[in-house]
C-alpha cells in the first residue's frame, strides 16, 4: 500500500484545560489542596497553580499528508514542545512514508537523546507519534486499535479520578481514585485528614467499590508505609504514585512493606521502556500506568506493555482519553482504564480534553464502546485559540 508522503508537521499551543488538564479555573477539585513534592512549602500548598503546574498548556501536534489528509494529537508540553517540534523533529518527518513509525520514533528520540530521555522533549516525540498514528488510521481507513492488533473485549470498563468516588460510584464506574489532600509536612494531623476522608467514603460507598489514593509524589517511604497500614483498614485497593519518580529503591522497599492485598502503583511520570524496565526489574509495582501522551507514544507503550505482560503486570495507562481508550482495548494485561472528572466538583462525566476534541466519547454507567472511525476518532476544535508559535 503506498501513502502519500508526510507534507507538512505544525505545532500548536493551546490554553484552557484539555490536554493539560491541570489548566483549570478557580474553584476545581483538580487544585484544591491537593499533597505534592512542593506541599513543603506552606505558600505552595493550598494550589498546585501556585508553583506552575499549568505553566506550559496544551500542545497540538498535526501532520499533513501530501493528498491533504491531517492526523493530529494533543498532549502537554506547551510552546517549548512546539520548538522541539517544529525546529528538530520535523526534519524525520517531512518528505517521508507516514507508515515508517518505527523508523520515525528511533530517529526522533536518539537525535534529542542529548537534551532528552525523558519529561518535556518525550512528550513532544509522544504528540507527534500519536499524530503520527492517528493520520496512519485515517489513511487507511481503520480506527487506531485496528492497526494495533484488534479489540480483546467489547467495551471499555473504567474507574473514576477525582474528588468524589460516592458520586462516581453512582454513575456506574467500578471504582474512585482520590486525591491525597495531606503530605508529610502536615504530620500527624494531616494523616488523620487523609484517614478520615478515606473512611467518609468508604461508609459512602459500601465495601466492595474500589477506593484508591493518588498521592502525586508527595510522600516519603516512611509516610507512606504508614498511610498503607492505616488505610488498609478501610480496604484501600492501591497507593499511586506515594515517592518521586526517580526513588525506584522507594518503591521496591514500598512494595515489600505494603500491606498483603494492597496494591503499589506508579509509572505516570516514567517515560520509555528503559524507565519502565527499571519499574518492572526493580519490582517496583504491582501496575504501572504510562501516560500514552507523555511516555513516547504508542510505539513505545506497544514495547512498554509487552515487559509488562511478559513479568505479569498489569498496564493501566493514566487519563489521555481516546490515546489510551485504543490502545487499552487490545491489551489483555489492560482489563480496565481511569477516566479523570473534569467537571469542577466532579459530580457529572465530562469529556477529558474538553474543550479541544470534538467527539470525544465518554463513558455511559462507567462503560464505552469504541466507534470504529478512522484514527483516533476524534477532530480538533479549530475554536479553541490555536497559536503557532514556530511557524515555519
Ligand atoms: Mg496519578
């Protein structure tokens, strides 16, 4: 089958919510008090805007086809990953066969190598992959999971993100992941907080709904083996990403000390199969969850899912909506996926990325079925604000 060659690649940047869904207004669940790295700080405690988690915005990545056919994605990165975009990565594109994937993402990641590895410039390598994917479908004709090996289930299953699993246990999600509201700098106190609110909805929700914490990184290997201990009471499914990202003997010493039943889950903010190889070696885990926008792609989640599959692990991406929905339902060690409660008090299901997709399906009574158009499924808003900032 011969494509069209790659015409063109533009990066764009976007304000307001989306892909960086951190980018929210006063009065969100998302940025009330929420533990981090930074809660040491009494004046960065309060709001994760306060030190600049919204700092960089959406990136929009498309790229054109000779016959005019456009695949785009959106991730984070913001207008430092529209310059690697289009000053650097464009060049492994433009001029080339769309289907060379592989070739595509070896050239794009060991050319930044130097400045790269992981975080921003990974993300920049994921939005053009995932554009890169979504254009191959539309080509073809086929939705995304199709040309990823073909759906092993019907339908989606997810769990909810936000502030209240009581809500979402009501609209039929099989389980509620909270924020961590308390880090270690509040003591003794702020874990009584953190235990209460887990009891609070555990009498809310009944015993057999999932409940889980995402603690964002914030804690240190003694807080969290305490807060696993306290919360096992309360039948506490997982404790996601308790330590820094970097802190791999953390999360191995984490593991073997979590309470039996209880598991230990990480792997948002790693990138690669090299990063995911630590995790997986290291027995840092018992779920990894890459972010398909921020990890490099799915041509690298397919090679970070298969170590995970091969050591039986489960692979349960975070958020990123369609990118992961694709990818989720062709993957038996991915039996269910997160869907993140963008509504500001979290009481009703909204889609992800609002506002920059349009038809970006939902989940109904905490299921979905994946439509069969071709790509990613989903367009780009066009009235979103979109500013080139590269423009070449
Ligand atoms: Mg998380």
């Amino acid at each position: 089958m011969a494509f069209p060659k790659i015409k063109h690649v533009r990066a764009f940047v976007v304000r307001g919510g989306g892909a960086d869904y951190h980018d929210q207004g006063d009065g969100h669940w998302i940025d009330d008090h929420i533990a981090t790295p930074m809660s040491r700080y009494p004046e960065y405690r309060q709001s994760r805007q306060s030190f600049g988690i919204n700092v960089l915005g959406t990136l929009v990545v498309e790229i054109e086809a000779a016959d005019g056919t456009i695949g785009f994605a959106v991730t984070t990165g913001g207008e430092p990953a529209a310059y690697v975009v289009e000053k650097h990565l464009s060049r492994f594109l433009e001029g080339r066969d769309p289907s060379e994937v592989e070739k595509i993402w070896d050239q794009m990641y060991f050319s930044t190598q130097y400045y790269g590895r992981k975080g921003l410039v990974v993300n920049a390598i994921s939005g053009v992959d995932l554009a890169l994917y979504d254009l191959l479908g539309k080509l073809r004709q086929e939705p995304v999971y199709a040309l990823l090996g073909g759906k092993v289930r019907d339908e989606l299953t997810f769990y909810a993100t936000g502030a209240r699993p009581d809500l979402a246990k009501q609209m039929g999600f099989i389980g509620g992941k909270m924020p961590l509201h308390h880090g270690p700098a509040e003591g003794e106190e702020g874990l009584r907080k953190n235990i209460e609110e887990l009891a609070t909805m555990r009498e809310r929700c009944g015993e057999d709904f999932w409940l889980m914490f995402d603690c964002w990184m914030a804690l240190d290997l003694n807080y969290a083996v305490k807060l696993a201990h306290k919360a096992h009471e309360y039948g506490l499914k997982w404790i996601e990403e308790a330590l820094s990202p970097d802190d791999y003997w953390g999360y191995r010493d984490l593991k073997k000390k979590a309470p039996a039943g209880m598991l230990v889950t990480t792997g948002e903010h790693e990138a690669t199969r090299w990063g995911f190889r630590m995790l997986l070696e290291m027995e840092c885990c018992d779920i990894i969850q890459p972010d398909v926008g921020w990890c490099g792609g799915v041509t690298e989640l397919i090679k970070i899912a298969n170590l995970a599959d091969s050591k039986g692990v489960m692979m349960i991406p975070h958020g990123s909506s369609v990118y992961s929905y694709h990818f989720v339902i062709t993957r038996h060690n991915s039996p269910f996926a997160e869907f993140l409660m963008m509504a500001p008090k979290a009481d009703e299901v909204v889609p992800m990325f609002h506002p920059q997709l349009i038809g970006e399906p939902v989940p109904v009574n905490g299921k979905l079925k994946l439509s069969d158009a071709p790509g990613f499924g989903v367009e780009l808003n066009r009235e979103v604000g979109l500013h080139r900032p590269y423009a070449r």
